[in-house]
C-alpha cells in the first residue's frame, strides 16, 4: 500500500488518512473497526451506491465539501493528538 506523500513528509495525517484500511474493514464486515480509522469511508460508500443507484444532479454549496474535509482533518488530528493509531 502506497504512503500517504503528506504524512511521509511531515508527519501529520492528511483528510484521508485510513480511508484504504477502512474500507478493507469495512469489506470484511467490521464496521466500528472502518469507522475508527476513518468515517468517511461510510459516507464515501453511501455517497457511491446513492450515485449509482439514483444518477441525481448534485448542486452542493462549495461550503459543504469543504465542511466534509475540514471534518475528517479534525478527526485525523485528534488522534493524531491523543496517540491513538492512525
């Protein structure tokens, strides 16, 4: 598996840090594993099957990825903080 390039260069963890381990976790059936080591993965694979499932035109404020991201980084940060594994 690939290293994430922004944590091999300084350490911190990036938005999406876990989100390939997740979603091996999450594939095997161990949802709280999936989401301890990242949450997006549940709304990544929610986002996808409503994507394919229904094909909608998305209009979304620029602020809400944003506020997605911004969101995930937090989480990643706590536990960078806090010394739980990444």
């Amino acid at each position: 598996m690939p290293s994430c390039p922004l944590r091999a260069l300084t350490g911190v963890p990036c938005p999406f840090c876990g989100m390939t381990r997740g979603t091996i976790a999450l594939v095997h059936g161990d949802v709280l594993h999936s989401l301890a080591l990242n949450p997006g993965v549940l709304l990544a694979v929610v986002t996808a099957a409503f994507l394919l499932w229904r094909r909608p035109r998305l209009s979304l404020p620029t602020w809400v990825p944003c506020a997605i991201v911004g969101t995930l980084w937090a989480f990643q940060l706590l536990k960078y903080a806090t010394g739980r594994p990444l």
